[in-house]
C-alpha cells in the first residue's frame, strides 16, 4: 500500500510566555520540578479573547504544547544524548524528550495559578513549568488525572526525579541579593530550587574539582560554584546595570 504524505502543517502561536529562564542553561530538565517558578502567558489575537478560557479555573494543571524556537535552525538526528544518562550513551530522538525534534515541538504539564485581563490583555499565570523566556505556544489543554496520570506506568532511564544537590549562599550573595531584589525571599527560593536541579552539563556534573559557572534568571545574573555535589551561590549582579 503506498502512503501519501499529507500536506505541510501550519502552527499558528496563541501567544508567548515570559519565564525567569532567561536561558537554556537555567532550565529544569522536566516540568514540575521548581515549583517556585511563576510564568505568564500573553496571547495574540484573535486567542486575546476571554471567552477562550472560560472554565479554565477549574483545572488545576494544564497542558502546555510549544516551539523550541531557539534550537530548531539546528535540526534533528535519529539518536540524542540523554543528560540522565551521563552526556554518553545515545538513545532514540522519540525515547527521549530532547529539544531537538522532527518539527520543533514540546509538551509539559504546568500548574493553573491565575487568569487575568488587564486593559483588554489576557494573561495567564502558570507554575512549575521549564520553558525559556519568549518561548511560542500553540496550544493548551487541560489535565485530566484520570486519564493522564499512570501510578504505574514504567518511566525507563528516568523512572525517578534527581536527587537534590544541596545549595547555599556565601554572605556576599545574602546582601547582594537584599539589595538587588524587590522580593529577595522569593527569589532566593527561586535560585535555590534551580540550582538543586543541577544544571552543569553531564559531562561535567561527574567531574570532582571545582567548578565555576552562572545563570540568568529574571534581571539577575547568578555566579555559583560546585564541588563534592555542593553548589555555593558567591555572588549576584543586575543584568541591567552589567550592561550600562
């Protein structure tokens, strides 16, 4: 039987997400696991429209599908590199959630917060979610716990959430962080869940010396340190003011 292969999809975005992920480095490796993370969505018309969302309240979690935007000009190969396996073992691009897919896609579950309208702008608050800054979305549905959640279900090379790396702040970091932060409290939980995800690359997450790198979250740049699976945070600019 010949197969024909249908005509070219067209995505059209209802609107895009603002994050504290202002890069890829910064991001969890899957949904749900910094909780402390607030997004908000902004939809483009004809999406801008209340009615669209009518009953969304009643969900506490929904689902978000989304572009890759930054990383789909680098295209796609049969096999990938899952991070939970050390950077070196290679596995299918579809038994894997890479951002380096056929047509760019990506799927997460994320917690309802809130839905507002402020001078004729729909926005819609969002928690949990590991997307970066600016990233397109194109659709959005809602979870269902009877029908997508699987207590049982078998989760392969990732059947478990990483173990936390503890993290904490030289006193430097402490009163940088008073001063450049309106909600210094908030923040320091928002630094201190993301860096216990762990984000070094693979390869060098084994390595014992110690490490030297920095993240950008929200208008803040991060300098941390890691050694012995220890994170200290060292110190804290204002992305702005390095700038001027």
């Amino acid at each position: 039987m010949t197969t024909t292969e249908p005509a070219p999809i067209s995505l059209q975005p209802l609107g895009i997400i603002h994050t504290p992920y202002k890069q890829k480095f910064a991001i969890p490796r899957q949904p749900g696991l910094v909780s402390e993370a607030i997004g908000e969505i902004r939809f483009f018309s004809p999406f801008n429209d209340i009615n669209c969302f009518r009953g969304i309240e009643q969900f506490s979690h929904l689902w978000l599908l989304f572009r890759f935007h930054q990383v789909q000009e680098r295209g796609w190969k049969p096999t990938v590199r899952p991070p939970r396996l050390g950077g070196n073992q290679r596995v299918g691009v579809f038994a894997s959630r890479s951002t380096h897919r056929p047509n760019g896609l990506g799927l997460s579950v994320v917690e309802f917060v809130s839905l507002k309208t402020d001078k004729g702008q729909v926005s819609l608050q969002v928690r949990g979610m590991d997307l970066l800054d600016g990233t397109p979305i194109v659709d959005i549905k809602p979870y269902l716990p009877y029908a997508d959640a699987h207590p049982g279900a078998a989760g392969g090379f990732a059947s478990q959430a990483p173990q936390p790396v503890p993290v904490r702040f030289s006193a430097d970091a402490m009163i940088q962080l008073e001063q450049l932060s309106p909600e210094p409290d908030k923040m320091q939980r928002l630094i201190q869940a993301v860096l216990a995800q762990d984000p070094r690359p693979a390869y060098k997450s084994s390595q014992s010396r110690p490490q030297s790198f920095a993240i950008r979250l929200d208008n803040l740049n991060i300098h941390w340190q890691s050694e012995q699976n220890r994170i200290e945070v060292v110190g804290i600019e204002n992305i702005c003011a390095e700038k001027a």
